[in-house]
C-alpha cells in the first residue's frame, strides 16, 4: 500500500498515518510525497483520495499552531461509511463521491485525527482553571458535544468500511479490554488525630448525628490498636474484587513527602512501603501519581520517581488533578522511561478526551518527534462521573453505555476509581455500585 502525502507538514503528516496505519490497523504502507493537494492510498488498482483541509493551510512548519485554526462549529455528517447515525467532521466536509475503484472523501480524517491524538488545542488555548487546567468546557469536543464518542475509531472505522467497498477485509485487530485503576490521593483517614477531630466535628455541625460523631472515635481506636482497616485502607478490598474478576488493579502512589504542597502521606513510610510491595507481589501494579507541581518541572519528576523503594519498577502513571502542560508533561515522561501515561481524561466529564479508546504512541508538537511513550486515556472517573450524573442510576447507566462504546470498537476501557471513595459518608452507597462496575467488566 503506497500514500501519497503533500510536501508540507510532512512529519506531522507521517506520525498520524503511522499511528492510524501500523498501530491501529497493523497495515504496513509506503509513505511518498507529491506536488499536489489531498492525500492519495494507492493498493492494487484501488485508490481513496482524503481531501487535505488543513495541513496545505499551513505551508510553514508549526504555523498551524494557532488558536483560530480550532473551528467554532462542527458539523455532523451522514455517508455510507460511517458506523454511527452521523460522524462529527472537524476539518473538511461531507463530499463523498464513489465509483468502482475509487473513493473520494471530503473529511479530513488525517488532521481530524491528529487534532484529537496530538491534543495540540490545548497548547493552544490560554484560558486555565486555577490548577492550570484546560477547562472541560472550552474543548472542542465538549463544546459540540461529541466528547462521549470515540471520534478517531469512528474515523478508522469509515475508512476501513471503504477499504472493504473496494474488495480489501482489513481485520481490527485489537480486542476489548477492562483496565481499573485507582489514584492514591489519600493513604489513611485518620493518620493524624487532628483529622479524627474534624471528622467527628463534621459528623455534629454538619450531618447533625452526635452518635456517627461517638462511632467515628470508636473506629479510630479500633485502627489504632490494629483491630480494624482505616476507611481508606481499601487495597486488600480493591485486590480480590479485580482479581475474582480477573482483572488487575492499578495503583498510582504519590511520591512525595509531608510538607510538600498537597502531600497527604510519605511515600517512603513503612506502611506505604508494604502496600506497594504487596500489590506488586499479586501480579498487580504500581504506577506514579505525579505530585501537583511535577507535571511541567522535570527536575521534581525526577526526584519523586527516585524515592520509591528498590524493586517497585515504576512504568506507567497519571498526573495528579489531571494537571497537565502540553508537550512538556509527556515529554518528562518519556525522558524519564515512562511506557504509559494516562492523564487523558476530561475534569468535570466522562468520555473521549483524546478522541480514541486504543492506546497510540504520543507526539512532541514542537520537537515535531514521536514519542516511545504511548497514552493510555482514561475514559470513565468515578468524580466526574458523579459530578455529571449524580443519580446512581444515571451514573451506572452512563458507566455501561461507554463501556459498550469501547466494546464496539474493541478498544481499552480504562477507569479510575480512588481508594478513598469507599468507606465515608458520600461514598458509602457507591460501593454496591463499584463491585457491580467490576463483575460487568
């Protein structure tokens, strides 16, 4: 199979047929540049011509890398191919014009794609929450309301629908997969007796219950002489749901020291210490949470992933409050040997953030380089889930409806539910529903 692409952005241009192509399809093809517009795939004597509506814009290296090159609209089209009611078209149109050996295709999927893969919208966009986060609403995807479809694998999936109009099967080749995963925000609730005062404070002035407030200090002296779990010390809990499943759990520790903004717990205490060597001595994993500030500063990465102790081999993580800078996070963590991130999530929703539910390998915007490092994204997180779909059963139901999404195009559904979220007062009736989550799993 031989594409022809034009001479410009041709870097650009190569990674998305890459990742599109090798990673997503497992197709082999050859790459050749021509003095003409529009993308040309050329096999026996079958040809698809994918109209170039953005990069040929551009004639000069990065200099698409413009807020005004995000379209305010977009529209949503109906064709042949598609595998859905309609396909939401972000650069080009709804042109398609077929004969017997030829396809023409008016949406750019190339470009469409490497918006949605390269996340180069929020490089972008100035506007940042107070944690120095693309706010959920200004996204593309959220703004027209496409943000629960996994764009990109309906892209592939039309082009692979007129790959096979033309008499060529190509197999997907990926297979549906559960991945929980758990943020280690908190380590124990009542570490510290201050909190226990609190806690027993909120049960009074705020749930108004003097008897919750009178259980809150037995439990914490049950704790304290080891004869019962502290609420967040959910590991042991979390390990056997995953594992009668058949799934495995990941757990993603901070590492960073009390005293340090927004440390909860030492990652070298000896508790921690053993609930990570006990995770990794299951067949489960360990991953890094990276502290509040890490996530643009590679000297602090650095120095959290140095301290967690010998023998947890740390390959994968998440950025801590999904802060997230593009492309300096992915960049630290492909210098610091990271294989898997998996901070592509929304803040305030659930669904497709980078566009797709398969795992692809990660471009650098500005060095204009793949990376080894492949993205991971997180697709359903218990906080947004709840935030957006406070009745339990609109919150499951939502849960299955993306699950069955993921399923369909035989993708990763990744979730995240933190430790934390089980054993306290707003919580507490979710946990019927997470055990649920992971059977239908």
């Amino acid at each position: 199979m031989i594409i022809q692409i034009p001479n410009n952005n041709i870097l650009e241009r190569k990674y998305i047929i890459d990742v599109l192509f090798s990673e997503f399809f497992g197709i082999d093809c050859e790459i050749e540049t021509y003095d003409d517009k529009n993308y040309i795939i050329k096999f026996q004597d079958k040809e698809i011509e994918i109209k170039d509506a953005f990069f040929d814009n551009f004639p000069e290296k990065l200099s698409y890398l413009k807020k005004e090159n995000i379209p305010e609209k977009v529209i949503f089209s109906e064709n042949q191919f598609i595998p859905e009611a309609n396909i939401p078209i972000i650069y080009g149109n709804s042109d398609i014009e077929v004969a017997e050996n030829k396809i023409f295709c008016g949406i750019d999927i190339f470009a469409s794609s490497f918006f949605m893969l390269t996340r180069w919208e929020e490089y972008v966009i100035s506007e940042k929450d107070k944690h120095g986060r693309i706010p959920d609403e200004l996204q593309l995807s959220v703004r027209n309301n496409f943000q629960e479809r996994p764009v990109v694998n309906e892209y592939l999936e039309m082009l692979r629908n007129m790959f096979r109009f033309l008499g060529i099967e190509i197999e997907n080749k990926h297979q549906y997969k559960a991945k929980i995963t758990h943020d280690v925000d908190f380590f124990a609730r009542y570490d510290k007796f201050s909190k226990l005062i609190k806690a027993a404070g909120g049960d009074i002035f705020k749930r108004k219950n003097f008897k919750k407030s009178v259980n809150t200090f037995k439990t914490y002296f049950q704790i304290k002489k080891g004869k019962t779990n502290d609420p967040y010390d959910t590991f042991d809990y979390l390990i056997n749901l995953s594992e009668k499943a058949g799934l495995k759990s990941r757990f993603y520790f901070i590492p960073a020291m009390i005293g340090e903004e927004d440390a909860q717990y030492n990652i070298t205490d000896e508790q921690a210490v053993k609930t990570m060597a006990k995770i990794q001595s299951k067949g489960h994993i360990v991953g890094i949470h990276g502290a509040y500030r890490s996530y643009n500063n590679e000297d602090l990465f650095n120095k959290e992933l140095k301290r967690f102790p010998e023998g947890i081999k740390i390959t994968e993580g998440r950025q801590h409050y999904l802060r997230f800078d593009n492309p300096e996070t992915w960049q630290i963590q492909e210098n610091a040997g990271l294989k898997f991130d998996g901070t592509m999530s929304f803040i305030n929703h659930v669904g497709f953030r980078a566009g797709t539910c398969y795992n692809y390998s990660l471009f650098n915007i500005l060095t204009r380089k793949k990376l080894e490092l492949k993205e991971c994204p997180l697709i359903f997180m218990e906080q947004a889930a709840r935030k957006k779909y406070p009745d339990k059963e609109l919150f499951f139901s939502k849960f299955a409806i993306l699950r069955n999404r993921v399923k369909k195009y035989e993708g990763n559904f990744v979730i995240l539910w933190h430790n934390n979220n089980f054993n306290i007062d707003e919580w507490e009736n979710y946990k019927e529903i997470y055990e649920h989550i992971i059977r239908t799993l």
